[in-house]
C-alpha cells in the first residue's frame, strides 16, 4: 500500500531509514534503527532529537510515517 511503511527484516541496511514521528505538538525527524513484532503490533526502535535531549525508544508503527 502506498504511503504506508512495511517493516523489513531486522539487521538488513533498509531498517535504517529516516522517518517522521508523530506527536500531539507537531511531526519530529527521526531515523528508525529496528524493527520488532510485539503483542499490539509493529514497534520501530526510533531516535529524534526532542529539545536539547537526543531521545532512544521504541514506538508503535502507526506514530511513526516515512521521510
């Protein structure tokens, strides 16, 4: 579908992608280093710089949509 991000097989280089993550203050740049299956659905490792801190953590795919 397009639009949509598929996640790939974690470990190969097209896990690594830039991304936009969605939050109620407004879209942040972030870069996506793995993909993982979870109970609820897909969740992407993510890092973004929110502010002066450099944030780690893993989100759901919905909150997340490709650069």
């Amino acid at each position: 579908m397009r639009g949509r991000h598929t996640p790939t097989t974690p470990g190969t280089a097209a896990t690594r992608r830039h991304c936009w993550i969605h939050r109620p203050d407004g879209d942040l740049p972030g870069l996506i280093l793995e993909w993982r299956r979870h109970d609820l659905g897909w969740q992407a490792l993510t890092t973004y710089v929110d502010g002066p801190q450099i944030v780690t953590a893993w989100l759901p795919a919905d909150a997340l949509r490709p650069a």
